[in-house]
C-alpha cells in the first residue's frame, strides 16, 4: 500500500452521477473538482466523509475499506473534515464560541486545552469580537468564519471545502486561502469543489473536471471539453499551477501559443 494514498476511489458507481469511478486522492495535494451544476462535485465530497454509501464499489481510507459502522464513522471524521457550501448547515451553537468550541468538546479535548484552542481559532478567523455573539444575528460570512474555526481545531488528514467562496467577501475569500495554504504547510490533503477558478488555480496540485459520469485528470485532454475548461487543464499540463503565468502566453482550444 502506498502511504502517501489516504483516499481510494475503486470502481465506486453511485445513482446515475458516477459510474466506475477510480481515484486515488494523495497525502498533501491540494485538488479542484470542476464541473457543471449536477455533475456531482458536492456527491464526490459527501462519498469520502461517508454521507453517502456507494450503490457498488469501494472506498478505502489509509487502504482500509470504508465500513459505515457508527464507530468507524466517528473516528473517520475526525480524520476527514467537510466545509459545507451553505454554513447554517454546519453551525448548531448558540453562540459563536459555543459553536467553535462544540465539535472538539464532543471529541473529548480536555476543558483546559479546548479554551486555549477556541480563544486562538477565534482570533486567528478574526471572529473574536464576536465570541459572544448569537449564532442566528451574524452575517453569511461571519458564519463561515466560525465554521472554519471549528474545523481548524480538529486538525484534520483531510479537508473537503465544496465552494468555499461563495457568498464570500474579499476579506472571506483571504481567511479562506489562508486556511488551505495552512493545511496545505502541515501536509493535510483539501478537496476543492469550484465554479470559480481565481486563485484556487495557482494553489491546486491537480486539476480534475467530472463529465459523463466520471472525472476527467488534469492531463487527459479532449477535443469535447469546454475551451475555458481545457486552457485551465493545459495551464496544469504545462506546470503553470505553481509559479505565475506569463502573461505574453495565452493558449488556444489547442493548447498552442497565440502570437
């Protein structure tokens, strides 16, 4: 088993989204999912927390199959985190610190560490103003923040973000780049769903656009796919996801320099 490989997708079929999907997802990636509205960017995510059971194949996580029992479910999002698109699905205290706090509390972190931690989490998403704040009185984005904070504290393996930017402001969409370059340093894996490319296409290690039931690598071109769609996967062809783009490139549906 190769111990950089935390997630496995084994010819997973699910309804009538995927179809013989196999996928490995590595330890330290960072990944964007492209796709169209119901192509199941949010489905592939919902797959790895365990949300959603294959109808057949397999999933494994550190080469050990998924199980679904209630226990092993426990521990293995503790290991594997998910950001939701909408936060209200995702906040259930009564106030900001509350909420913050909920999830590691839940896990058995010790009174004494988790107050450490909360107090950091809170200052380091620029929510601690709003410690005491009810969850219901602030704003889509401040909601988001809190979520975040929850997270962070949990010290994932993995992280699933499905549209992380939406709904965001400037300041928002920098707490949230921060975010997975931090999880990025520490060497955890985050699974990017996106309509929007902006700066998630300098931070991605891989690129992968789902159609016609499957998803479709970052260097497995066709002549079919959306132009903006194979200029963005050329651009990871080419090595350009890492370093700035000269702006004198500009390619064609082709992948050829334009003079």
């Amino acid at each position: 088993m190769d111990k950089n490989v935390l997630v496995t997708f084994k010819k997973v079929s699910f309804k009538e989204i995927f179809k013989n999907l196999t996928k490995n997802f590595e330890r330290g990636k960072i990944y964007l999912i492209l796709g169209e509205n119901g192509s199941g960017k949010t489905s592939l995510l919902y797959l790895i927390q365990g949300l959603y059971k294959p109808c057949t194949g397999e999933l494994f996580f550190e080469g050990k199959p998924y199980d679904y029992s209630k226990k092993w479910l426990y521990d293995l999002r503790q290991k594997i985190v998910l950001l939701f698109q909408n936060p209200d699905y995702q906040i259930v205290g009564l106030t900001v610190k509350d909420d913050v706090a909920i999830y590691p509390k839940f896990l058995g972190m010790s009174s004494q560490q988790l107050e450490f931690k909360v107090e950091e989490a809170l200052k380091k998403y620029g929510i601690y103003d709003l410690r005491n704040r009810k969850t219901d009185e602030i704003s889509y984005g401040e909601k988001k923040k809190v979520a975040m904070a929850g997270l962070s504290i949990l010290n994932p393996q993995v992280a699933l973000l499905d549209e992380p930017y939406s709904g965001m402001d400037s300041e928002g969409r920098r707490f949230i780049t921060d975010y997975i370059l931090d999880l990025k340093s520490k060497n955890k894996t985050v699974i990017i769903t996106s309509h929007e490319l902006g700066e998630f296409v300098s931070l991605a290690d891989e690129i992968l656009y789902i159609r016609n039931k499957n998803l479709l690598e970052s260097h497995q071109l066709e002549e079919t796919m959306p132009i903006f769609i194979r200029n963005i996967l050329l651009l990871a062809k080419y090595g350009y996801l890492t370093k700035p783009l000269p702006e004198e490139i500009l390619y064609s549906g082709e992948g050829e320099k334009k003079p």
